[in-house]
C-alpha cells in the first residue's frame, strides 16, 4: 500500500462535528477554577506546533507564567493599559465597555505567553526576506491550532491583548528581540455559548459575507 492509500477519509459527520468545533469555539472570559492537568497543557502546546509556518521555522515559543509575582505585574499591566482604552470611549460606547469582562486572569489556572523568535535559524529563512512579518503570523497559526484544540478536550480559551507588549516581555523575562504575541488564558468554561460575548453584548456585529468578498 502507498503513503497516498493511507490518507485519512473525512466523512460527512466528521466534517459536520468540525463545523461545530469552528462555531463553538469562543474567546473565553469566565472559567472555573479546576485546575488543568500539566500534562494536558503540555499536550496542547505539542498539537498546536502542528500549525504551518513559514519556511518551517517553527519560530513559536511559548512561556508558562506560574509564578504568582508575575502574574500579579501582568494583571497591573492589563488594569493600566485597560484604564487607558476606557478613557478612548465615549458615550454609550463608554458605558459598554466598561461592563465588558475582557479577561480572566485570576479565574483561569493556566496562563501562557506567546512569543514570536524572528531570529530563529530554523528554515533557514526561507519565504520571509520580502515579508519578515510572517513570522508572525506562524505564530498565531499556532494559537488557533492550540485554540480548537482544547475547545475539542472541553477547555476554554481567552486572549488578553490589552496589554503592553514591552512590559511583558521584561515581566516574563524574555529574551528581548522575541515578539509579544498574545497572554492566553486557558481553563474550563463557566459556560459555553455558540456566539461570540462582543455579538451577544452588542459592541458589533458579525460582517455577511459579501462584504467581505472581493473580485478583480
């Protein structure tokens, strides 16, 4: 038999489950306090290398904050940085914006930092010397991978991205040429919901997709 004979079949109620795992995967804010496995997490990280990266770079490095000092600078930097985006609101906006719970950083059990390592050797720099910045986004490929992946293992997921990249980065102390990509949250779910908490408030609204779409 072939590698080709061996391919995987999808079939339609894979296919159907996938669409459920795509609709019911959210931006976690509230989770419960039972702790996750460290094996689990370590499992986690280990799936969303699957994700593609330029050149196969792999240039993802992922930090796991516990100790409770840096936690708390982190929790400061969100509280500064937070104030300061209120403050750029207005008006019935303002209003709702303050009632938005944008992060579970005491809630969640685990709390991982990830980093972009542009300086990383590993593809031998193949496919990024007219777009650096896809080193990058390999990165945030990976979140994704890691993001459906615990919602499949019934984990939730939260990204805290007001936060300043800089003050992380000495906090977690990181080498200094790696990019602040995203503080995750990760943890069971208080509750699960098929839509997104932005869209059930009322800050926005989700685009059709025809307005989205563009042909040339």
């Amino acid at each position: 038999m072939s590698k080709d004979d061996q391919s995987p079949q999808f079939t339609d109620r894979f296919r159907s489950e996938l669409l459920d795992l795509f609709l019911w995967r959210r931006d976690v804010r509230r989770f419960r306090r039972d702790p996750v496995a460290g094996e689990k997490v370590r499992h986690l990280i280990a799936v969303s290398t699957l994700a593609p990266s330029v050149g196969f770079s792999q240039p993802w490095r992922f930090v796991t904050v516990d100790d409770l000092a840096r936690r708390a600078a982190i929790r400061s930097n969100f509280e500064a940085c937070n104030a300061d985006a209120l403050k750029s609101q207005s008006g019935d906006r303002a209003s709702l914006y303050a009632r938005l719970k944008l992060e579970g950083l005491d809630e969640a059990p685990v709390h991982i930092a990830v980093f972009a390592d542009r300086t990383t050797e590993y593809g031998h720099r193949l496919g990024r010397a007219t777009m650096p910045e896809t080193i990058e986004y390999s990165a945030v490929m990976a979140i994704h991978t890691m993001w459906l992946a615990a919602r499949a293992e019934g984990l939730g997921l939260g990204w805290v991205s007001i936060l300043d990249p800089a003050r992380v980065t000495a906090v977690l102390d990181v080498p200094a040429d790696w990019t602040f990509i995203a503080y995750l949250c990760l943890g069971y779910p208080v509750e699960e919901h098929d839509t997104p908490t932005l869209e059930r408030e009322g800050w926005e609204a989700r685009q059709d997709i025809s307005d989205i779409i563009f042909q040339r």
